[in-house]
C-alpha cells in the first residue's frame, strides 16, 4: 500500500514538474512577441533562450527526464561500440548507390516512353 501510494504521489508530481516546464517554455516564447515593440530583439530571444533552459532543466529532474538522460548515455554508449566504415568503402557505395540511380533512371525512363508509346498508339 504504501509504494502504491509513493508512486502516485511521485507520477503527480512528475506531472506536475513537466507543466511547469511546458510553462516555461511556452513563457518564454508568449514573452519574445508580448514585448516585440518594447525590448531590443537581442533581449527578447534571451528571454527564449532562457525558457527553454528553464524548462528543459525542469522537465529533465522528472522521471521522464531521468530516463532520458539514461538513454542518451546509453545510445553514447552504442555509438563508440559501431565500426564506422573507412574512407574507401564509403566512396565505394556512394559510387554503387550513384551506378544503381543511374540504371534506375534509365530504367523507368525507357518504361515510361514506351507506355506513353502503348498509350498513344492505343488511344490515338
């Protein structure tokens, strides 16, 4: 009973947290165009750029946040574990992928004239 209670209390405030950086982020953008005539356009962009500081600090101490952070560590994790191809294998299938278009194009395009030729004939 009391970790059922623990965890709604906890999914409440999480709710809680990621309004108030919903909030935030919605502030700074109603701040950039309620002050257009007022503040100097270099002003107004720092009051977005500091809401959504605010409200990405604020929605990343949530449990969702949390679990984000987790899973870009993970995902940096991964990226160094991928053998990244060499300089040579990577102009190789540029040049195959380029090759294959190539034929592709050509392929549907002798496909295309001659239904457009069937078509005429048909039709005309």
């Amino acid at each position: 009973m009391a970790t059922e209670t623990e965890t709604s209390q906890s999914g409440v405030l999480d709710i809680l947290k990621l309004l108030v950086a919903v909030a935030a982020l919605v502030g700074g953008l109603y701040a950039y165009y309620y002050y257009e005539a007022d503040l100097a356009q270099a002003i107004r962009v720092l009051m977005v750029l500091a809401g959504t500081v605010a409200g990405i600090s604020i929605a990343m101490i949530s449990t969702q946040g949390r679990r984000l952070w987790h899973f870009i560590q993970g995902s940096r994790v991964e990226i160094r574990k991928v053998i990244w191809p060499t300089k040579q294998e990577t102009t190789q299938t540029s040049i195959a992928v380029f090759v294959f278009t190539l034929i592709m194009m050509l392929f549907f395009w002798v496909l295309d004239s001659g239904l457009l030729w069937l078509t005429q004939t048909l039709v005309g």
